[in-house]
C-alpha cells in the first residue's frame, strides 16, 4: 500500500497555474548542494550567485532557500551569500558514513556552526542503528543537536542503507523525539537516495509526531529528484499528506543540485509557452 | 440533503477543526486548505462522438426498438441529458433471444474453441485501442471518475477478455476428465456500478465456453455497452452472438422469463436477485447471482494504521461506495480506535469532490438520483438512531448528484446503517476487542460477498480469514481485481464465481 499511495500523488495533473505556482514553490525550498573532493571557491562562488538568482528577474523566480557545502567552504559561502537571505546548509558529523568518535563529529559541528551556518545536516550513525544501539544513535542526535546551538538541524536517516520502510519510519521517530528540526532521506552518495515510498513513510512518522506533540518537524527528500514531475509530485505528497501548513521553506526542503535547472526549464515554458534549450539555462 | 440535528453532525470546516470546540491535545489535526490549489484538469473530451439515438444490438445490426420507446440518459454530474436509449419491450427480447439461438445454433456451437479464442483476442485488443474513449464515455454516462475509470475499469475489462481468450481452447484443461458443453442461449443483467466491466465478466467466460448472449445494461448506464458493440462489429464476431437490449426492469423482466434463455446470470441488488431466483424456480434455467454486501474491514491493533486508513480509503470511497464488495462495515479494535479515526478524518478532508472528467477527482457523481435519494435516507435513519456523522465538508457542485465522504462513529449492529447496504460514500465505524469478537460480527450479517483484514501478523491473517463467510477476502488490501481470481457470495449476496477457472463453470454443462 505505501508504494501504492506513493503512486497515486504522480498521477495528479499538475497545470498551468498550479504548475507555475508549484515550480516556485519548488525552487524557493531548494538546498542547492555541491558535495564533492572537488569543490573550490570559484565552485561555491558560481553555486552561490545561482541561489540567489535562479532566473532572470523578469520571471519572477524567488531564490534558493540555501546552498549545501562541506564545512571547510562554509566561511567561503557565507561571504558569498552575505546581502542575501539564502542560508548556509553544512554537512557535518563525518559526513557521508558518519563512522567517526564522536569527539570528533562534534567538533565538526561547532566550526561549521562557528563559521557560519546556519543549518547542519548530520548523519546518523547506520552501524549502530542496524545493530539495534538505538539509544547510541538517539544520544548522538541529542548531543549534536546541542552542539548546533542556533542553527537548525537535519538528520539524514540515509534510507538506502537502512532498507526497509520499518526502519525508516524508526529511524525517523528516533531522530524526531532527539531533536531533529528536519529529517532527511539520503546523503545522495547511496543508491538508492530518496524515493517517494519511503519519504511517505518519513512524512507518516512527521504527522505522528504532529499529532502526539503539536510540533510541526520539516523534511527534506534529498538525491536522486532530477526533473520538474518528479519534484511537483513530491510537493503533491506533501500537500496532501502533511497539509497547507507545510508547504513552505521552513518545513519542506529538496536536497538537489541537477533539478534546478530542469525546474527553471519547465517554468520558462509555462510563461512563454515555448521550450528554451538547455544552453539558455547557467549551470549551477 | 437531509436536515441534521447539529448536535449529532460533526463537519470539518478548511481548517480540519470540529465545529467551535477548542482542540485538545488529543484533537489536532491538519490543515487541508488551499494553499497551492491544482488548476483544473479536465480530460479532454471534444472528440467524442455520442449519438442522439442509441438503438439496440440485434443480430449483428442495429436496429430500432418494435416498442417504438426511446429514455433519456443523463450524465449525472451535470443532469444534462446525453442521449436517448431504446426500450426494448417483450418483442424486442423475443428477436433477440431468437437472433442468440440462431447463432449458438448454427455458428458458435460449432466454432472450435480455438477459433472463439480468435475473436475474444481480437475484441480485447480493440478496447485496449478505444481505451481511453471509452473510459471517458464511461465518466461522462455513468459518473464515476475519469482517474477510476481510465485506471482501473478499462485495464480490467480488456485483461478479462485477453483471460477468457486464453482459456477458449483449453476447456478441456479446466475440467480433465470431463465432459463439456456450452449451455445455449445466456441471459446476463447488470448493474450501472461497473457498466462496461460488468459487460465483460459476463461476456468473456460466456464467448469463450461456447454460448451466444443477450445482455442488458443497466438502465441509467447503456451507452458504453453500445459502444461495445461496435467493437463487436468491428471485430467482425459472428451476427447474433452477443445482443444488447436497452431499458428499464421490465426489459429485464422479459429477458429472465423468455421461455427459450437457457441461463440468467445477474448482478445487481438482493432484492431483484430474490425476485428472478422466484421466477426462475421451477425451470430448467441456470442461474448465477451477484448480488449486495455489507462487508466487514477488520483492523486489529497490530496493524499497519497508515496502510489500513489507505485501505478504508479504497474500501469504502472507490466509486462512490457504489462498490457490491465496499468495505462499508468498518471494524476497528478498541485500543487503536481514535488513532484510526483521527486518521480517517484527515484523510476523508483530502479527497477531492467534483467534475469526474477532471483528473484530479477522488469523488465522483453519485450515478442517479433515486441512489442519493437512498443514500439520504439511509444516513438520516442513522442519525435518527443516534450515529454521530463526520463528513468532508467538499464543496458540492449545484448541478448533479453527490454526497460528499463520510462516516459515521457510535454504530451498533442494531443500526440500520450497520445491517443495510447504503451503496454510498458512507462507513459506519464499529469496535471490537477480541478476534473472536471481530470474527463473530463480521459474519453477523444476512450478506457475505468480501472482508478485510488488517494486521502485521502472518498467522492472525490465516486464522481469521477462514473464519470470515465472505467470498472474497483481502488481507492488507482491499478492493483488488484481477480475472483469474473468482469473485462472488455467500448467503444473500449470491451465489456462482465469476473470474477465474470458477467464472467458466456458470457456462458449461459437465458430463
């Protein structure tokens, strides 16, 4: 039935001023996200300018809701973003494995959160969830949690590693109840990183802990979400499933960094009734 | 709509709050408004070709009704008329019986079964074409939504041809040993549910063991069963081999007490079926009933509550409710009851009422007037009873007939709710506390068509499913079809399978 349901919300027709409405809403909730050995100054620097402003102005395209980097280019991203309300999202925690003391992790994040971020996005440590050291894995989220001070935290669950859907929505409970403000599917260097069966699942656990508490906790589906459909399909879920309150930057995220670009294409052509080419579009 | 005592009525305004009182802890809830509203989907449908007239299937042509009457069809989301229908009178059965017994006579009898096999291939490909037509026809004549009917009736009715294509030539197989012949000439009546669906689980076993059919769509839903028809043209399947005749209970009357029909098959209510049983009692006439149900959805507090509130959903709300096998007895265990009600009552607010060609309607239109008629009164006896109704405060479009989702909490196996088939959009919620007492009161009911159950255990499914006296029973799921899976009652839902190697036996005689 979950994967059922999830189908279901792919099936709505999306149109017109919906999907306009909706490819907004989509870019305004991006974490445009560079995570690789590779990424420099220059590197942040374009995915910065980017965030800021996705599309010509005329478009009325409102800008990222934050980039996602490795904690040493969190001061560099900073800097970059300082006129602008596109916050700094950094990995943290040992970032992707999260196989570190957690001495160490801790660390981690407080220069990232020193630096400048304003959001963390953790990992939680896989091996000692899938050996059943829940506790370890709730004490780690509570500890970093304090470590984050103002800025917000994300627990990624990385949902491919956990596997089936009653360790998702576990996994999920866990992070909640220790303070997560966000839970997040995948560090996007797994496969498979986020699906809409199990981000269901996570949006479950979120109404749950909604209904138990009053508290309303975000999400972000995070890797894998490539093209404008799939990401109006996940808005859909979220609005069908969480409702109005959660259709807003501060609840919902996509954790992307080759969707921007197909989203812009997409809303392009519902206001100028036409498709451009892809070289009409800069590279994040 | 019928007037309610406030006090008894508990309706969700946008916000998913109940009536002014404060929420508690225990009362939050979503908020299902309409922030990022979907702009109109409408499929298109411009392209199709309705006739001012329909005139009946006899003999390969079609040819006007002797009775010289014509009913209006009406679509019944906006009451405007569509078409008018012919009204076959007792003449018009008579040509076509005699046209049924001609063919079976002189063509089908004597066709292999390979070659029968042919023809059923072929008209299962042809609908498979004019899918999306006919689906469309089908939202337009019947109400049902063009998301149901494009995903799920057309795929069915296409796959339930393509199965009895298969089994044509392999009769033999299905009954080693035996001997076998086609009956003759079958009667076959049905409901306005399923129209084109219901056309094909009664044609497609009928075709491939060897009979010749006369069938008699629904009054209020003939349209795509004549479109069916030029398909049969099209597939070039011998003249006479299947007749349709259009109109009301009488022309089915007719067709049930012509002296030459060698088998009724028939789906609709219970009481028409205990008519047609009496009449036919006595004679040498075969018959299958499909008729109502009141089943019971058992949720045990092990289960997975997210999925089984999917599986109410697809239980109760499918088609209206307009579903023989609707989940529409809700059992609940006692522990988990608020949690499940909670979560029944968001949900109920997300489902999307209206046009049924747009495809992002849940809800459809309720098919006639004389069911929301029915459904009304039903619920009002409910509320009479003292039931407490929450409903989705859907926005009803003025033109048409709808009801909007619903439930009712506080019913007892008194109720007239609990123990009547409402065939509408309205559940009546009862708990229990033991498996015991779940089984007992599922089965405590003059019907037996389905069940539901819903629980994490393994074991518990098999010890409680064959305890239940229902035909068809899901387990995790509910309201799945598939032709080689027989469907069909206990007690006063009927009797005889239709689908599967089941669904051939109604049509043969075994030696």
């Amino acid at each position: 039935m979950v994967e059922e349901r999830a189908a279901a919300f792919t099936r709505r027709s999306i149109k017109t001023s919906a999907k306009l409405e909706g490819l907004k809403l989509v870019v305004s909730m991006m974490d445009l996200t560079t995570l690789e050995g590779g990424d420099t100054p220059g590197k942040i620097a374009i995915l910065c300018r980017k965030a800021m402003q996705p599309l010509h102005p005329r478009y009325q395209v409102p800008n990222c809701a934050a980039v996602c980097v490795y904690p040493n280019l969190v001061r560099m991203a900073k800097k970059f973003l300082e006129h602008s309300t596109v916050k700094v999202t950094s990995v943290a925690t040992a970032f992707p494995a999260g196989l570190m003391p957690v001495k160490l992790k801790l660390q981690e994040v407080r220069t990232a959160v020193r630096d400048g971020a304003d959001e963390i996005d953790m990992v939680i440590n896989r091996a000692n969830f899938l050996a059943g050291e829940y506790e370890r894995v709730f004490d780690q989220i509570a500890a970093t949690k304090q470590a984050c001070g103002a800025a917000h935290l994300k627990v990624i669950l990385e949902t491919g590693e956990l596997q089936t859907y009653d360790n998702v929505r576990l996994a999920s409970e866990i992070a909640m109840r220790a303070g997560a403000d966000f839970i997040k599917t995948s560090t996007g260097k797994i496969s498979p990183a986020a699906t809409m069966p199990v981000a269901l699942v996570m949006l479950e656990a979120i109404r749950d802990f909604f209904y138990e508490t009053g508290i309303r906790i975000g999400m972000k589906p995070a890797g894998g979400i490539r093209s404008a459909k799939e990401a109006l399909g996940y808005l859909v879920m979220l609005k069908e499933t969480l409702g109005d309150a959660w259709l807003t930057p501060d609840l919902f995220r996509f954790g992307a960094s080759t969707l921007l670009n197909d989203i812009l294409m997409q809303l392009v052509k519902v206001v100028d009734a036409n498709y451009q080419s892809a070289d009409y579009f800069s590279l994040p | 709509m019928p007037r309610r005592k406030p006090s008894q009525l508990t309706i969700l305004d946008r916000n998913g709050e109940r009536g002014e009182r404060p929420i508690g802890k225990r009362e939050r809830s979503l908020d299902f408004g309409e922030r990022w509203s979907y702009a109109p989907a409408p499929e298109a449908h411009s392209y199709i070709r309705l006739r001012d007239r329909y005139q009946l299937f006899i003999g390969g042509k079609f040819v006007a009704p002797k009775s010289g009457e014509y009913f209006d069809s009406v679509n019944p989301a906006t009451e405007e008329k569509l078409t008018e229908i012919s009204s076959a009178n007792e003449k018009d059965v008579d040509l076509a019986v005699k046209a049924a017994r001609r063919a079976y006579k002189n063509i089908w009898s004597k066709m292999p079964g390979r070659e029968r096999g042919k023809y059923l291939f072929r008209i299962a490909r042809l609908i498979q074409e004019k899918a999306r037509e006919l689906a469309v026809l089908e939202t337009m004549d019947g109400g049902k939504t063009i998301k149901e009917s494009r995903d799920i009736d057309l795929p069915l009715v296409a796959a339930h041809f393509f199965y009895y294509a298969g089994w044509a030539d392999k009769l033999h197989h299905a009954f080693p040993g035996q001997k076998m012949r086609p009956l003759g000439v079958a009667g076959q009546i049905i409901p306005w549910n399923f129209p084109l669906l219901m056309a094909a689980w009664k044609l497609a076993p009928a075709l491939a063991c060897g009979n010749t059919c006369v069938l008699k769509p629904a009054e209020t839903t003939s349209v795509t069963a004549l479109h069916l028809a030029e398909i049969l043209q099209e597939a070039e399947l011998p003249d006479g081999v299947v007749n349709i005749v259009t109109g009301t209970g009488e022309t089915g009357s007719a067709l049930v007490t012509h002296p030459d029909v060698d088998k009724i098959a028939f789906t609709g209510s219970t009481e028409v079926g205990k008519r047609i049983a009496m009449a036919l009692a006595g004679t040498k006439k075969k018959l299958t009933l499909e008729l109502g149900g009141k089943a019971a959805n058992i949720i045990f507090d092990d289960a997975p509550v997210e999925q089984a509130v999917e599986g109410i959903i697809a239980g109760i709300y499918f088609n209206q409710g307009h579903v023989c096998c609707a989940g529409s007895r809700l059992f609940v265990q006692e522990s988990v009851f608020r949690q499940v009600i909670r979560k029944l009552r968001d949900r109920i607010s997300t489902l999307r009422l209206g046009n049924p060609l747009d495809k992002n309607t849940d809800i459809g239109a309720i098919n006639s007037r004389a069911q929301l008629d029915k459904i009304c009164e039903l619920v009002d006896s409910g509320l009479k009873q003292g039931a407490q109704l929450v409903q989705s405060r859907a926005h009803l479009p003025a033109k048409g007939y709808w009801y909007p989702p619903s439930f009712f909490t506080g019913v007892t196996a008194s109720h007239r709710i609990a123990q009547e088939e409402i065939f509408g959009p309205v559940l009546s919620v009862m708990t229990f506390r033991t498996p015991e007492e779940a089984i007992a009161r599922a089965n405590n009911t003059p019907y037996g068509l389905s069940a539901g159950v819903w629980t994490d255990k393994g074991s518990k499914i098999f010890k409680i499913v064959h305890q239940l006296r229902a035909g068809v029973v899901w387990a995790n799921t509910y309201n799945k079809f598939d032709p080689s899976s027989p469907f069909g009652g206990y007690k006063e839902s009927g009797f005889g399978r239709e689908g599967g190697r089941h669904g051939l036996l109604p049509y043969l005689s075994l030696r």
